[in-house]
C-alpha cells in the first residue's frame, strides 16, 4: 500500500483518493450476535454523511459491509485498504448485509470536502501544525498531510515540513487528522512519525 501510494506522490504529485462517505468499526463477537451474522466479520456503518456517495447509493447505519468490488471485507482494515486504492469518480460495488439480507449496492466514489484541522494547545507536540486528508488534495486510507507549520515549533524544529505526509504515529497507522490528535494525546513526551516525503519514506522523532 505504501510503495502504491508513493509511487503516485512521484508520478501525479498528490494523491487522489475517492471517498465513499461511511464511519465505521469492526463487528465484535456480540455485535455480530445482535445483528443476527452468522460470524463476526465485515465493516459496521455507524453513520452515512449527508449527501455523500454512500446515502446516494441507498448505504444506512448498521449495514454491515461484507465485499467491495469482489473481494471480501472481513474487518475494516480490509476496506480502508481497499479505499485508499480508489480513485475519484470510479464505481465501488458494496456488497451488505441488512436485516439479515445480502444485497449490493453502487457507489461513484467523489472527492471529499476540505478536512483541514489545526492541532489544538492540549497537543503541544504538534504545536502549530494544520493537518488535512490526503484525499483533499482521504485517502480513506492514505495517511495525512501536513498542510501547514510553525518551523519554530516542535514538530517543525525536528524536521517535519508542509507537504510531508504522515503515514503512521508511534507505530499505528492513520488516515484521518483526528486520528493523529488521538495518538498524540496519548503519547505527551514524544512522537515517533513515518512519513512520506518525495520519493521515500522516513521517521522523525518529536519530543
């Protein structure tokens, strides 16, 4: 996935992701009891954005997504792997579960709306810092770009730039700014960042 969307990066200078428009979280063992799934497997939708690809193909909240595009989801890694592949404007085919009903569905997946967001004072490790999707210029799965920098700040003193695209935080993977705020939060001394950069990879240690 990464060497995938490096390679874009280097030939297309941005990376252009669709966006289908869902929350989601993997089905546990009880929820897959209550939802009446013979295992506890797929991605659960917790909620449809207004106006979003996903409302337009008729997805709801507490479908449960079992394949895209002919291959099967058992968690939601699968599809954010899948959707970090998607470009903007392609037909995603759903395959769900609803009431105990399979049936498919068809997206045309679009570009999302801006999803810029400025670190805020309770995070001073990125202090300074604007983040954004990748795919507002997400990836649903792609990482986040650093938008904007204080170079004087701590993320900027130690090397982070605009236009790097943060891949992972402490080892976890992220595709979303709030995700990155979440691992920071809990992390108060010191960052280990992966990020994208031209045509590599590299780390960068906050602290």
């Amino acid at each position: 996935m990464a060497k995938l969307v490096m390679r874009e990066l280097i030939d297309r200078g941005e990376i252009e992701r669709g966006q289908l428009g869902v929350t989601i979280q993997d089905v546990t063992p009880d929820l897959a009891e209550a939802l009446g799934l013979d295992r506890p497997e797929g991605a659960l939708v917790n909620q449809v954005a207004a106006g979003s690809p996903a409302e337009t193909a008729g997805i709801r909240a507490s479908d449960v997504i079992v394949g895209v595009d002919g291959e099967p989801v058992g968690r939601v890694a699968d599809l954010k792997l899948h959707m970090g592949l998607a470009r903007i404007g392609s037909q995603l085919q759903s395959y769900l579960v609803r009431n105990g009903d399979t049936m498919q569905l068809t997206a045309e997946l679009t570009k999302p709306a801006d999803q810029r967001l400025s670190v805020p004072a309770d995070v001073p490790l990125l202090a300074g810092v604007v983040l954004e999707a990748t795919d507002t210029g997400p990836s649903d799965a792609a990482g986040v770009r650093v938008a904007d920098i204080d170079p004087d700040g701590p993320a900027g003193r130690a090397g982070l730039s605009v236009g790097d695209v943060i891949v992972s935080v402490d080892q976890q993977p992220v595709d979303a700014p709030n995700e990155v705020l979440s691992i920071a939060r809990s992390s108060p001394n010191a960052l280990l960042l992966q990020v994208m950069r031209d045509s590599g990879m590299i780390f960068i240690a906050i602290v």
